[in-house]
C-alpha cells in the first residue's frame, strides 16, 4: 500500500478517476434506496450522481491527454491515509434520510481536501489547474445536498418527507416498542402480585416477576420477528422489531418486579404499585403521542386492563 505522498501525477489523476466513478455509484445508490418513500431526495442524489459522472469525465480527458489510453488501476484502499468509505451505507435498506445526507456532506469535504492536497503536489500547471477548480466545486458542495435541498425539496415535499419518515419510525420503533411495553407492563402483573399475596415473601415474588418478565421478554421478541419480515408492509428489518419488542417487554415487566428486592412486604407492594401506575401513564402518553388516540380514550384502555389483570393476581394470591 502506498502512501498519499508517494503518488505521481498519473497515479493521483487516475486516483481521482477511480473515486469519483465510486462516488457517482454511491450516490446512485442513495437515490435508488430513497426512491420509494423519498422522491425529492432521490432526485438530489441522481443530480449529485450526474455532477460526479462530469468530473470524471474532465479528469479522464486530462489524463489521456496527458498520459495516453491505459489508465492504472488505483483505489482509495490502495492508498494509506486517502479517504475511505468503510460503511457501505448505500448498501442500506431502509435508508435513513438524514444519515444519508450527513454522509453525503461528509463525502464532499473529504474529497475536496484531497483535491486540495493533490493540487498541491502536483507539478504540471493544467494538472494543479483543474485539481483546483474540482477541490473548489467540492468545497462549494460540503453543503449539497442541503443547497439542492432549497431548489427541489419544496415545503410540500419536505412535509411529506418529514411524515414518510415519521411513519417509518413509528412502524420501525414505536409499535413494536410500545406493544412489548403493554404486554411486559400488564401481561407480568397477574403471575407476580398472585405470588406475593400467596408467599408474603418478596425474594420469591421478585423471582416470579423475573422470570415472568423474560420468558415474556423472549416469547414477544420471537413473535415480532416471526410476523412479518417488513417486505411488504415497510415495518423494518425483523430481528430490529423482535430485538426492540422484546426488550421493552422485559423492561415492562421489570419496572414493578425491581420493588420486590425491597425487603418489607408492605412498603415493596406499594413501590410496586405506584411503578405500575407510572408504567400506564407511560403508555397512555405514547399511545396518544404516537399513535394519535385521544389521551383519555388511551388512558382509559390501558388503565381498565391493567386494573383487570391486577385484580385477577391478587385474587389468585389470596384464594
């Protein structure tokens, strides 16, 4: 591997050729991977894409003017210390809208320091020329996607986007996350508080209410995973889902099983209880926050199950 020092001209020109031509088929990528729900955004990167193609293009007929036909074969990761892009995020389905265009901006600057850089070394005046006029058009890009932003992403597109991208999360996060949290919150309450009205030990009732909260922790995770695999309805990558519902399920059930390491029975049982309560808040704000129920409608749902199924664990505790 050669160092950025020791290039030549011919090695630097064929260099630059290669990565552009890489950097036209990321943003290709972009654009393709943000077509479906991001169509103004997809146009941004086809138009990035387009503006790369052009560099090439004018550093390829320098270099054959300069050098002939044959063009070496020399990549970023030929090059110890040259830019790299080692995530392949283009590769990303579903694409995220801001971390592409953070990336993209990132791009730009790299690219253009090292046309500042190439310039610099470089000996023959039509070559420092146009590694020149390239650093200064990727230094005025640093910001292109935002500037193309301006000119095709109007207040309607960008609204759009803006709620594309908030449904995705929804989908994503917020629904699996949310019905792993009713579930650990509610589903956990009947086994635990049985156990503890009928043992009065709380050592015995923390175990319960473990047990219950990760066996329904890892039976939610499964069931998420298993339902769809977000071809189709866009809800995300599977094991995310699983991973997200079957986390929140167990911290649901953990938040009013924690109170029984307490050793008084008495002051443990209420700790509990004001957690459960706190835990049906929780989840009536994110039903209402996300999923745009009415918030005393949400709070009226979650809290009559709750209160049903606790009342069912203590009854089964004290019978």
């Amino acid at each position: 591997m050669k160092r950025f020092a020791e290039l030549g001209e011919q090695e630097i020109l064929a260099l630059a050729i290669s990565s552009e031509e890489e950097d036209s088929r990321i943003y290709r990528g972009f654009a393709e991977g943000l077509r479906d729900h991001y169509t103004a955004s997809a146009q941004i990167f086809d138009e990035m894409a387009d503006e790369e193609v052009q560099h090439r293009t004018m550093l390829f007929d320098l270099y054959r003017s300069k050098f002939g036909n044959y063009l070496p074969l020399i990549r970023r990761q030929d090059v110890k210390g040259f830019v790299q892009h080692t995530k392949p995020l283009w590769l990303v389905r579903p694409l995220g809208l801001e971390e592409v265009r953070k990336y993209a901006e990132t791009m730009e600057y790299e690219t253009a320091r090292f046309y500042h850089k190439a310039a610099q070394s470089a000996r023959d005046a039509s070559v420092r020329e146009l590694l020149d006029r390239l650093a200064e058009a990727e230094g005025d890009h640093q910001n292109v996607a935002h500037k193309l932003g301006k000119r095709i992403l109007s207040n309607t597109a960008r609204a759009n986007e803006d709620e594309t991208a908030r449904r995705m999360f929804v989908l994503q996060y917020v629904q699996p996350g949310l019905a792993g949290l009713m579930d650990g919150s509610v589903s956990t309450l009947a086994p635990l508080f049985a156990a503890a009205f009928a043992t009065h030990n709380t050592w015995q009732s923390f175990l319960v209410g473990l047990a219950a909260s990760a066996g329904a922790g890892i039976s939610m995770a499964f069931a998420e995973a298993l339902s769809d695999d977000g071809s189709l309805t866009g809800r995300g990558a599977p094991v995310l889902r699983g991973t997200v519902c079957g986390v929140m399920t167990s911290i649901g059930g953990l938040g009013h099983t924690v109170p029984f390491l307490i050793p008084g029975f008495s002051m443990a049982v209420v700790v509990a209880v004001c957690v459960v309560v706190l835990e049906l808040a929780a989840i009536s704000y994110i039903r209402h926050r996300f999923m745009d129920t009415p918030l005393l409608s949400a709070a009226f749902q979650v809290v009559v199950g709750g209160v049903l199924v606790f009342i069912a664990g203590i009854l089964i505790g004290i019978s």
